[in-house]
C-alpha cells in the first residue's frame, strides 16, 4: 500500500505526505483489520485494535499485523529518478512509451504514469518541507540562483524543479498482482526495466528504495 496521496506519489516525497496521511492510514488498516477473517485474532475474539502509534493493542507482534492488514489492500512500487538527475521530456516519453509496450507489467500491474509538468503540488510540497525542515531556505534560494530561476515558493517551475533535485520524480507507478505467480513475474520486469532507464525503484512500504542488485524475488515486505 502506498502510505501517499496520488498527488505526493508524482513528486516522489513518502516523508512528507506520511506527515499528512497518518490518521487516514491508521483509519483504512483498522477498517481492514474489523472486517477481514485473515485479520482476526488467533483465539477467534475481536481484531486487533490500532493505538496511536500505529502499532497494535495487547498484541507483542504489532508489525506483523499491519503489514499483513497492508498486504490484504495493496502492494505499491514507484519507479522513480535518482536526485539531481534532471529528466528531459523527450526521456520522461521515450520511458512511457517502454512502459506501454512492457506487456508483463501492463497484463499483471496497474500502471499510473508520473505527471512531468510542474503545477501547484510542487507549490505545496515545497512549502511544507521548508516549514518541518526537510529543506532550507538557503539551498532554495542557492539552488533558484544557479538556474535563473525566481527563489520564490509560489512558482511551480521553481518549486518542482528544486523539489525533484531533492527528492527525485516519480515516473510511474504500479499496484502489484496479489498472486506471488504474478507478482514475481511483474517484480522482475520492474527491476529490469529501471537498471535498463537508469531509474530507481522505491518501495512506500519499506521507505526506502529497492536494492537494484540484490532485488529477491518479491519485494522486501511482501511477506513480513
């Protein structure tokens, strides 16, 4: 499950929207866990209660609850551009159009292309990452004065040009297949296909990126 709006996804910034979407996720695996037989409690009582946190109530193994709450939603993997790499339209196309014709990922995932223009999420996540923190308004404004770029926070080349230099560009994304079958299948050509572009593959689950060379045979929270 991707812990990210759709919006946040594109811009490639699990921290920041994890901020925003933490009760909403919190409210989605508790409505999974209340209503899933595979989620029910051992001795055949009341599921699992969420606490603030995020882990589990009286239970000594939160993790594996809530990964296996996500697992029963979705699994999400982004392909995505490593920082500093500037991607050209020309390569954010030729990379969508490999997509549309990559015919193991388009039969077994659902695949959603990345949104290259810059627009007023870039706005957005701008703002809230030099508000926590996340970034500094120096290296903004150093970075708007190496491209002749306007150091302001309302202007969307700006921002989406200094947030993808940070964080990176989400160029698509893809729900996996629930089969391990397919999921395999899917998950391989998903390694090749970014080792092929020279893109990274992030997994939302694991927070972290997948490791190209030494991927497994399913991702890394597949089976927690």
């Amino acid at each position: 499950m991707c812990f990210q709006t759709p919006a946040d996804c594109s811009r490639g910034c699990p921290g920041l929207a994890v901020r925003h979407e933490a009760s909403g996720l919190k409210a989605a695996l508790q409505k999974v866990l209340n209503n899933t037989e595979r989620c029910a409690a051992p001795n055949g009582g009341p599921a699992p209660q969420l606490g603030d946190s995020g882990g589990m109530e009286g239970h000594r193994e939160p993790g594996r609850w809530v990964l296996r709450a996500i697992r029963l939603m979705s699994y999400d993997l982004m392909l995505q551009t490593y920082p500093d790499h500037e991607m050209s339209a020309h390569e954010f196309d030729a990379v969508q159009d490999d997509l549309r014709h990559a015919t193991n990922l388009q039969r077994f995932c659902e695949v959603a292309p990345g949104n290259l223009a810059s627009d007023q999420v870039d706005v957005v996540v701008l703002g809230e990452g030099l508000d926590f923190g996340d970034f500094s308004e120096r290296d903004f404004t150093e970075f708007c004065s190496s491209r002749g770029l306007p150091a302001e926070r309302q202007h969307p080349g700006a921002a989406a040009a200094f947030v993808r230099s940070k964080l990176g560009f989400t160029v698509a994304s893809f729900k996996m297949p629930t089969a391990d079958a397919d999921a395999r299948t899917a998950y391989s050509e998903i390694v090749r296909f970014a080792l092929r572009h020279k893109l990274r593959v992030t997994d939302p689950q694991k927070g972290n990126d997948v490791d190209l060379q030494k991927p497994g045979l399913l991702p890394p929270m597949w089976n927690p």
